[in-house]
C-alpha cells in the first residue's frame, strides 16, 4: 500500500464510523452490535496510522517506504502497554 491507498483506507474506516455511530443513534443497531464493530474500525485504524507514521518516517531517513508492511493488531495494540 501507498500513502494515497492507507489515507484513502483510513477515511473509509472513518467514515464507517461515523455511519456505525448514526446506525446506533437510529435504532438499526444495537449497541452491542456497534461496540463490536467499532473496536474492528478502532484497530484497523491503528495499524493505518501505523503504517503511514512508519511509512513516512522510512522516506525521512532515506530508506524505502515500500519495505513497511502494516503490523498485527496485537502489536500495534500493544505499543503502549
């Protein structure tokens, strides 16, 4: 994935949800439902913004941006832990 394809992933991932949100706001999903869904869309947010920071951080210090792959939601989970 380039730049352009993870921006384009993580505002489809926002996008779901806002739509989530609004879904639940409605009554078309419960909110266990949207609790499931969200902390999907909350991981895989993660590891975009992962990618692009490491991404971006590659091209500052001269190296390929192409060699990052994305991490396991497991590890970008626990970054902070």
């Amino acid at each position: 994935m380039d730049d352009k394809e993870v921006l384009g992933r993580i505002h489809g991932l926002v996008d779901e949800e806002h739509k989530l949100r609004e879904q639940l706001s409605q009554g078309k999903l419960s909110a266990d439902e949207e609790h499931a869904r969200l902390k999907e869309v909350e991981e895989a947010l993660d590891q975009c913004w992962d990618l692009l920071r490491r991404r971006r951080a590659a091209r500052e210090f001269g190296n390929n941006p192409d060699t990052e792959q994305a991490h396991s939601t497991g590890e970008v989970e626990g970054y902070l832990q």
